[in-house]
C-alpha cells in the first residue's frame, strides 16, 4: 500500500509588522526543519494594507521556503481567505493530505508546533484549535497577568473552548468543503469554526498546540485578542 507523503501549508497575515514578523517566521523555519524529511512545508505571508517593510523582511528571510503575497483589504479574513488560495495554488498533491496551519505574524511557534501540527492531521482529524500565551503584560496593568490566566480556560482533559486564527489547523479538503476563511475584519477565527461545524466536519480543541503571541494593547484587527487583553485592566478582583 503506497504511502502518501504529508503537505503543510503555513499561513501567516500581516499588517505593519515590521517589528515582530521577523520572529514569527524566523521561529517557523525552525519548526519546519523538526519535520520528517518526507513532509514538503510552504508559507505563504500575506502582507495586507501595509506601509511598512513587513514584504521586504517576509521576502528577504522566507527565501525559498515560501512566498508573500501583497493584499490591500484591511481586513484579516481576506488576507487569510487570500493566503489560503496560494497555497492551495502551490500544491498539486492530495488534498487529504494536505494541512493548513495558520498563525499570526506578532506570534512565536515552538520549534515543535508543525510537528505536532502533523500528528493532529495523520490521526484524520477534520480541524484543530490550539491556545495561545502572552510574550509580555507590559502595556497592561500589573495584575492583568492574573485576571488573564483566572479566565483562559483549559479543562482537565486538556481540551478548551477557544478560538484562536493565530492557532488553527485545518486539512485542505475540509477547509474548501466549509466555505473557508469568511472575509471580514474581525471574529475569522469563530467564522471559519462555525462554516467547518455547519458543514458537518467536526473540528476539535487541543490545549498541546500552544503560541506565544504579543501582548500589546492594541491589535491590528478590531475586537480581536489585543482587545480581550486589554479587558482586563482596572477589572475588579
């Protein structure tokens, strides 16, 4: 029975951020290279609407490992809507066989994540979110580190109910099936969740898949975790 080889295609939206791009994808590459030699891996940066040099640093360090494409939407579901086509467009193999995993360029993976990514897709799992951790609390009111890590919620089975689009993985098939990546500005995340469960695949959680993400205070995309985050000050205890 022939074998057929894994694809990982790792999408990655960016606007201004110029800053904190370079340690995303430089923390990508490294987990790229923990894959087995017979899994091919290709990311595609998405740089949407900006004004900084966020395309030249993807370019310059992507190299050949991937590509960047530039939109001009303002908005994090079409930059991922748009990298996920890329990608798909990049690869000629199975789509069962191909995994989307998807971050978010103020974010760091462990050098594991794309490993564990992997394990995730080979045991036929539809989808997966995983959790996210915060880099530092320095914008944010000293207790804040608290009252964030009281409320994050993770089960004793190690499953959890969040969403996160800097931490989902997606196998191709599933993600066209589902409508993919809805187009908007905010709240991705939960759209692509709620088309993936309404067309009857069943996504799951996994507490094992973690990222680190910035803890500014203000986010590129409104309503989104910088927001949540920054909920948090002057809450009473």
């Amino acid at each position: 029975m022939k074998v057929v080889p894994w694809h990982i295609g790792v999408l990655v939206p960016a606007r201004n951020e110029e800053t904190l791009l370079p340690r995303c994808i430089s923390s990508l590459l490294a987990a790229r290279e923990r894959l087995p030699h017979n899994v091919t891996c290709d990311i595609v940066v998405a740089i949407d609407s900006s004004t900084d040099r966020s395309r030249e640093i993807a370019e310059a360090l992507l190299g050949r490992n991937g590509t960047v494409v530039v939109v001009n939407a303002r908005a994090v579901g079409t930059a991922r809507a748009v990298a996920a086509k890329v990608a798909l467009e990049r690869y000629a193999g199975s789509l069962k066989h191909c995994w989307l995993a998807n971050t978010d360029a103020d974010c760091e993976v462990p050098t594991h994540w794309l490993a564990d990514h992997l394990g995730i897709a080979r045991q036929g799992v539809d989808a997966v979110a995983g959790i996210v951790d915060v880099d530092s609390f320095a914008e944010h009111d000293a207790l804040v580190p608290e009252r964030f890590r009281l409320s994050y919620q993770i089960h004793a089975d190690g499953t959890h109910p969040h969403v996160h689009g800097a931490n989902i993985g997606v196998r191709a098939d599933a993600y066209l099936l589902s409508g993919g990546w809805p187009a908007i500005e905010s709240a991705e995340d939960h759209g692509l969740w709620r088309r993936l469960r309404d067309s009857g695949h069943k996504p799951l959680s996994a507490s094992k898949l973690r990222v680190t993400t910035s803890g500014r205070k203000i986010g590129r995309a409104p309503h989104g975790f910088a927001d949540a985050l920054a909920a948090h000050n002057g809450t009473p205890v």
